[in-house]
C-alpha cells in the first residue's frame, strides 16, 4: 500500500481504452461507446463525452450514441479532473433503409379462403400501382396485382412484394392447410423476448402455435411459470409439438437449461420436443460475445443432437437485421419462424 503524508497517494490517469475506436449506427438508432481508464485503479476513473458533430451523432453522459443523419462524427472521449487524457472514437452514421414491411410476415389459411396482403413504406400503406407481388408458388396460392390472395391447396408459398421504382421489396410466407387438419398437430413455443418477436409476426387467427413468452425471461421463469404452463398443453395433448427457444438472458445457465429440458423430455416421451440455439447478436450489443454464444450452443448440441436446430447457424448464412443490437426487425423474426416451423415438418 503507498502512503504518502499520512494518506493514500493518487494514481494519476495514463489514458482511456475504447472496446471499439470506431463505430457504425444508423439514423435514429443508438450504440453504445465503451471506455475505460487505463490503469483499473486510476483515482479519476470518470469519463465525459463530446460530439465533435452534433447534427450527425450526439451522445449523452453516459456514453450512448444516437445517429441524426447520415456522415461521420468524431466523438472526443476525455477523464473528468484530467482533460489532457483523451481519446477519440469515430462514428459513421448511414442511412435509415427506406424498406417495403407488412404488419404480419406470416399468415396460416385454410384452402379455399381468401385474405389481402397490404405492404407498408415508411409507414404508409402504398400505392396499388407502386407494388407488384408475385408468388413463388400459384398454384398453391395466387395473388393479383391489388395483392388479394387466395388459398388453392395445401402447401406452403412465398409472396413478394416489390417497389415499382426503386430495388426495395419483401416477402411475406402463407401456409395452406386442409379444414381436415384443423385443432391436430399443434405447436407451443416458450422463450423470452426474441420468441415474443416471433409471435407479433404471426396472423391473429392462428390457432395451431401458441406461446408462452416473457421478456428478460430467466431460468427462474422457464422452471416456475413456462414449464409448468407447458405441462398443462402436454397433460392435455402430449402430441403437440414444443419449441423451446434459448436467449441471451439465459447463457449463465446452460447446466440448469439442459437440466429442465431433460427432465421434460423423459416427463412426456410422446411429445416432439426440440430446442433453439441461441441466435446470433450483432456488432452494436456488447455485453455478451459471440464466442460466449457459441460455447452456450455447443453444450446444447452435445447434450440433445438432432432435437437442436440450429438457428444461429441459419441467421449467420443468410443474413439478419436487428432494432438494437439484440431483437430482430420484424422480416428477419419472420425468416427465423419459417426456418423453425420447416425444421420440425410444419
């Protein structure tokens, strides 16, 4: 211990560490600047922020940056008490995506019923004579230049909507099943906050998926509540199919995870039980990694094998886009449900 004149000497601050020097946002959007004082034991360990460039990025006191408009912005970060110490993070702000979305991306109909798909821009509803659909398979569904479709066949299609003018364009997917089939072959899925995403996209007159959600759900959640609610679908149908989705929240407790899901799958043998991976998190969310992410989902593959799908694998192929670093836009819940339901022959 240094003592100097009776009383603890000061560590003077050497310099500040950035998680990342440089950093990308899009407007209207925030990401998180990540900074500390080098050495850990510096008395002044307190860091103030300043932007360089107000009207592309601002960042509060606390270190969260916001895009206004699309440009660069130098962000200053220095140690209150010790302005001398300082460094600089610099931000790319691009544009907000000017994208074609539906307010269901998922719809389940019965052959024989007709419904409308209305494409949104901006939030504005467009034009008939700005969109074009087209469907991948009309003969299963067919869908007319106003975007009416109508159910043929049994099956699965995809519908597209395009933008007249620009590249823009989205798909939604429609499945068709028989009358016959109703009330059979249900599916509950349980998960935090990312499942509840998968359940705002689908048509509200699904009936054959339930799901138990909550957001920041943990073990606690799933063991007390979730569990016990899914038992109650299983004692009264144990043919029902279970998807348990696994979150970020839950990474601290794979043993527990593994534990719980066991237990349910030897309680209910005639169930189809499978498990998600956890999926992938993009730059911007920092506290937990994707080398964390990845051990999390080995474990879960050693220990239940071909009950995994692996989500994460299929996000990283093909793509996705996220609202905060974390939870998914709307198109890419969709994509991960479709991937899901194909998976377990839905």
């Amino acid at each position: 211990m240094n003592v100097s004149a009776g009383r603890f000497s000061k560590v003077p601050p050497v310099s500040i560490k950035l998680k990342r020097p440089a950093l990308s946002v899009k407007e209207g959007q925030t990401v998180k600047c990540i900074a500390h004082v080098v050495p850990q034991n510096a008395t002044r360990k307190k860091i103030k922020y300043r932007s360089l460039n107000m009207k592309v990025a601002k960042i509060s006191s606390k270190g969260l940056i916001t895009g206004i408009k699309p440009g660069k912005a130098v962000i200053v970060c220095s140690v209150k008490g010790a302005a001398s110490v300082k460094t600089r993070c610099t931000v790319i702000v691009s544009p907000k995506k000017s994208e074609i979305t539906f307010e269901k991306y998922v719809q389940n109909l019965f052959a024989g019923e007709s419904n409308k798909i209305t494409p949104y821009k901006n939030g504005k509803i467009m034009a008939a004579d700005r969109v074009t659909f087209v469907s991948s398979a009309p003969a299963t569904v067919s869908v007319d230049s106003a975007g009416n479709i109508k159910a043929l066949q049994s099956g699965t299609a995809v519908i597209t909507a395009s933008s007249v003018k620009n590249p823009s364009s989205a798909s939604c997917t429609i499945r068709v099943s028989n009358r016959s089939a109703q009330g059979k072959s249900s599916t509950v899925f349980v998960g935090a906050s990312r499942t509840k995403g998968k359940e705002q996209i689908l048509d509200d007159h699904t009936k054959n998926i339930q799901f138990i959600t909550k957001s920041g759900a943990r073990l606690p959640w799933f063991q007390n509540t979730a569990f016990v609610e899914l038992k109650k679908f299983l004692d009264k149908d144990p043919g029902r199919t279970a998807v348990i989705c696994m979150g970020v929240n839950d990474m601290q407790d794979i043993e527990g995870y593994i534990a719980l899901c066991r237990e349910l799958m030897n309680q209910y043998p005639q169930t189809r039980i499978y498990i998600t991976t956890i999926t992938p998190v993009d730059s911007t969310f920092t506290y937990h990694t994707d080398a964390q992410i990845r051990t999390f989902n080995r474990k879960l593959k050693a220990a239940f094998g071909t009950s995994v799908i692996n989500t994460y694998r299929y996000l990283n192929k093909t793509g996705f886009e996220t609202i905060d670093g974390i939870h998914y836009e709307r198109s890419t819940c969709a994509k991960e449900l479709d991937y899901i339901l194909d998976a377990i022959g839905k």
